[in-house]
C-alpha cells in the first residue's frame, strides 16, 4: 500500500497547487521513490472534455484517451510518466458512479448520501492508484479552494481518511497566499489564519503550511504563522514567484518540503535527490544562445492556459536548442488578406493551433498560405494540420470552396470530413477519436527524419480526417502524406517536401514532451526556425552574406 501526500488550496485559486504538487513528487521521485499525482476537481462535469477553454484552460489528453484537467500535463512533464484516467477524478464522475449503483440496486433499501455514499466512493477513488503496487508515494491535489460549497466532501473525505488511516501514511500540504499590502509595506498573513482557520473547523488540520508570495518570509513571519497556524516552524514554506515553474522543485529542495513529508511519512530508505538531468535543462534554459520569434496562430490566445501544453513544448524544445523562443500570439479572427504580411512579417516560424467550429478559421488559412509562400517555417497541429490541407486545395489545387465539413457541410469539396467512425456518434463526452494511437512514417520524409522512427504513437482528440479521396490530386500537386494509420489508413502526417520545414499532424505532439525528453518535432520546428533566421539575417547584411562566400 502506498503511503499518501494530499494538497489543498486556500485563500484564492490560481495560486499554482499543480506546480507546487508536481515539484513535490519530482523531488520524492529524484530521491528513488515511485510517485504519481491525481487531481480531484470539484465541478459536476464528468470530465472537462465538454468545457470551453475559456471556462478551464486547455484539455490534456492522456494516453489512455481520458479528458482531463491540464494539471495531469504539468505532471507528466515533470515527472517524465504517463497518467491514465484514473488520475482524474470530478465530482461529476463520482456521482454518476454512486447514482449508477444506485440504480442498479447496490444500495438497495438504503437513503443514498453525500455522507457515507459520496464520500466512501471520494475515498475509494483516492487510494485506488495507491492499491496498485506500482507506487510509493500517491499525491492527491484537491481541486478548489478551501470553504467552496463544492469541495465539502473532497474535504470531509480526507477528514475520514486521516482518521482512518495510519498517523504515518498521509501528510496534508495546504498551499497558501501571503499577499504583500504596498501601502503598509507588509505581508499579511490574516488571511492564511482563516483559511486555516476554515479547513480546521472542516475537521482537516494541515502538516505544512506553503506560502506564496511576492517577498522573502522573514523567521518572524514563518512563526507568526506557526504559532496561529499549529504547525511547526520549519513546515512553514516559502514558495516564492520564481522565472520559470520549472525553478519550484529546486525552491522547494531549498526549503525541505520534500524531507519534511518524508519525517512525517516515517519513509527512510530514500538517496540524495539526483537532479542533474533537470538542472542542466534549465541552465539552458536560463543562459539561451540565440533566439527565435514563434507565432502561435490561434483564438483562445487571450487565455495562455488554453495553450498550455504547446507553450511548455517549446520552453523544453528551446532549451534543447539553447535559444530562447518567443511566443508573438496571432488572433486569427483578426488576419486579413490585407494585413496578413504585416502581422507575421517578423516571424521565423509559424504554428497554427488546434480547435473546434468555424471562428477564426479563415484567419489560419490566411496564414498557412503565407508560410508556404514565404518559406517560413510551419507547423499545423489536429486543426492547423487539417487548415494546411483546405489552404492547399484551394490555392494550388484550385478547389476554390475545398472546407471542412466541420465548418461548411456544403462544401463541394470536402478536403476534410467527418470519420466514418464517427457520423453515427451523438453525445458529446469522450466520444471524440481519443488517446493514443500508432502512425507508419514514410522513407525519405521530414517525418520520418524527425522521428527517426517507422512506428510512432501519438495522442489525438479530433473528430475529422483527411479525405483520402483526395489523396492523389494532393500527392501530384506536391502534399504528400508522409504518416498513416496502418489499420484505418488515416492520414496522420502531411507535408510540402518543396518547403524547407512545412509539417501538419493530426494528432497533438504537444501532450508528450516534457522537461527531459522534449518533443522531436518541436525541437526540430525550434531548429528550422533558427536556420530561417539567420539566413534572414544573412540576406539583410550584404557584409555577412559575403564572410559566409
Ligand atoms: N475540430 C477538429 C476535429 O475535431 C480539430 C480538433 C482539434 O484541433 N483538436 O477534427
């Protein structure tokens, strides 16, 4: 049985309970220790597949084809593992398993309730992946704020837990705000003693207290906050704003969050932690030696989180390279024929992003063609790949109104269509094509030198598909579809061999880089994009063009 780490929030959302949870377990794992996350959220969806990004940040897919929340993204990026469905678990899910059971009669006789029956299928998902063997170490981030109506029986669920439970088998982290007042000059801890205050009353007494903050905690202030608190002084943690999130394990060795929850864990058979791997990357990523100007062509752009996965590939595949990337967000509502040259005149890589429905999909066209024109390095995720394919039918192809039946039903040409797979298909939670599947790379492809591979698998959520009517007419014209399914002869990959770096994926490579092992595409599309901008360079500097003669 696994022993167990449970993090909760208080004070306000947002404060980072993923990251603070995923450096945690980096810490435990560096030291030897075999550790996985799971996240409870409190909504009643069954999983955040139906939510719009707008409402909760981008949707991470995991291998298995779960929905789930985007902090299972910072987990296997951290942690360099797979998480499964079982590491997400929404109020939603628990009650239709209880109502199910319900119906089938398992409670025969019984009133059905939040407290036992809610709460005993809470605790039996939260030590499900502990019962394993796979694990030493389970933590469970409890999604939410301390005092929300919704996180009652997440809370009143680790209550029963802790008792139940040996004193040396759980340890409660809860993640804090210190905010600092400008006017007094001060940090403020008031506000962490009633969310203290809060979760006591709820029956829950917290091990370690980590605070975040704009300003170092003075020994005074860590135990001012011990002392209201009750804990003790050295499990009051500073979590301060760091450069980058993947600076918080090391912040958080410094403070011994990981040994505190050790001692407590009574868990001695454990080595230094060996961070090498992790420490080089980011003095990579700290002392970059060039840089590249990406544009990430989208419509979610005003939430960064909707594009959380892409934006921490190319932090990783920018490291690898030693250049920093610059992300410039495209609105692709607002590219027009007139000022498309103007918008991405300043880029040495283009992606376009993946989404749903017709908003903003001419805008991506606009700029697919222009990457192809230009030569600018491109990059086409699930909806960028399949805007490659309808730019190219309409403008070397000639099939002036080739669409998507996703956004125009009556196209004549539909260059893109619904899979067969999926026409019958009415309900809308975990019915998209979902998870991992294999692609075959073609000899003599960008692909294939990518990858370096013949079998690949990658992750998809998409529910349209190249339409292999069309193949021949896109393979004369110079598109070649360079990936496949074996089985259902998908197209997966498609590209422009006359283009210096032209690639479309159906699938999202994004899902499966992390901080030791970046994405092979992203670190390649990280490389086209320096080569295009030093030849830039070199055509706009006559001086330079003739030291490289
Ligand atoms: N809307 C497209 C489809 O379902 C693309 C999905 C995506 O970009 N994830 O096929």
């Amino acid at each position: 049985m696994a022993k167990h780490i449970f993090v909760t929030g208080g004070v306000t959302s947002s404060l980072g309970k993923g990251i603070i949870a995923a450096s945690l377990a980096k810490l435990l794992q560096a030291r030897g220790l075999r550790v996985t996350i799971q996240k409870f959220d409190p909504y009643i969806n069954v999983d955040p597949g139906t939510l719009n990004p707008y409402e909760h940040g981008e949707c991470y897919v995991t291998e298995d084809g779960a929905e789930t929340d985007l902090d299972l993204g910072h987990y296997e990026r951290f942690l360099n593992i797979f998480t499964s469905q079982s590491n997400n678990v929404t109020t939603g899910r628990i009650y239709q398993t209880v109502i199910n059971k319900e119906r089938e009669g398992a409670f025969l006789g019984k009133t059905v309730q939040v407290v036992p029956h809610i709460t005993d299928e809470i605790k039996r998902r939260m030590l499900l992946l502990g019962t394993t063997g796979q694990y030493d170490i389970i933590i469970t981030e409890l999604g939410g704020t301390v005092g929300d109506i919704e996180s009652l029986p997440f809370i009143e669920a680790l209550r029963q837990l802790q008792w139940e439970l040996p004193e040396e088998d759980t340890v409660v982290v809860h993640l804090t705000l210190i905010p600092y007042l400008k006017a007094a000059k001060e940090l403020k801890t008031k506000p962490t003693q009633h969310s203290i205050k809060m979760l006591s009353q709820e029956g829950v007494h917290p091990d370690i207290i980590v605070c975040r903050t704009e300003k170092t905690l003075t020994p005074d202030l860590r135990r001012k906050i011990a002392l209201f608190c009750n804990v003790k002084q050295e499990a009051v943690i500073e979590a301060a704003d760091a450069p980058t999130i993947y600076e918080v394990p090391l912040a958080m060795m410094r403070e011994k969050l990981d040994l505190i929850c050790l001692k407590k864990l009574n868990i001695t058979d454990f080595h230094e932690p060996d961070l090498q791997k992790w420490k080089e990357v980011l003095d990579k990523l700290k002392y970059p030696k060039s840089q590249v100007t990406i544009g990430l062509i989208g419509k979610y752009i005003e939430l960064q989180d909707a594009y959380k996965s892409i934006l921490e590939a190319f932090v990783h595949a920018g490291a690898l390279n030693e250049c920093k990337v610059q992300i410039q967000n495209v609105h692709s509502e607002f590219i027009t024929p007139e000022n498309v040259g103007e918008k991405l005149a300043n880029l040495d890589g283009l992606l376009v992003a993946p989404g749903f429905g017709h908003r903003g999909v001419e805008g991506k066209i606009l700029a697919v063609k222009y990457a192809r024109e230009n030569k600018l390095p491109f990059f086409g995720i699930c909806l960028g790949m399949q805007m490659a394919v309808i730019e190219f039918a309409r403008n070397v192809l000639g099939l002036k109104d080739a669409h998507s039946t996703e956004m125009n039903k009556d196209t004549p040409d539909p260059v893109i269509d619904l899979m067969e797979e999926q026409k019958a298909v009415t309900s809308k939670g975990g019915t998209m094509r979902l998870g991992a599947y294999s692609c075959e790379t073609i000899e003599g492809s960008l692909a294939r030198q990518i990858y370096n591979k013949e079998i690949i698998s990658e992750r998809h959520r998409h529910r349209w598909e190249f339409n292999n009517r069309y193949l021949n007419q896109f393979q004369e014209a110079g598109m070649i579809t360079s990936g496949k399914n074996v089985e259902s002869q998908l197209v997966e990959i498609v590209e422009l061999p006359s283009h210096p770096f032209f690639i479309g994926v159906q699938y999202h490579p994004e899902l499966k880089s992390t901080v030791e092992n970046p994405h092979p595409i992203f670190v390649n599309f990280v490389k086209a994009a320096k080569e295009y901008t030093e030849k830039k360079a070199t055509v706009k500097n006559p001086l330079l063009q003739s030291e490289m003669i």
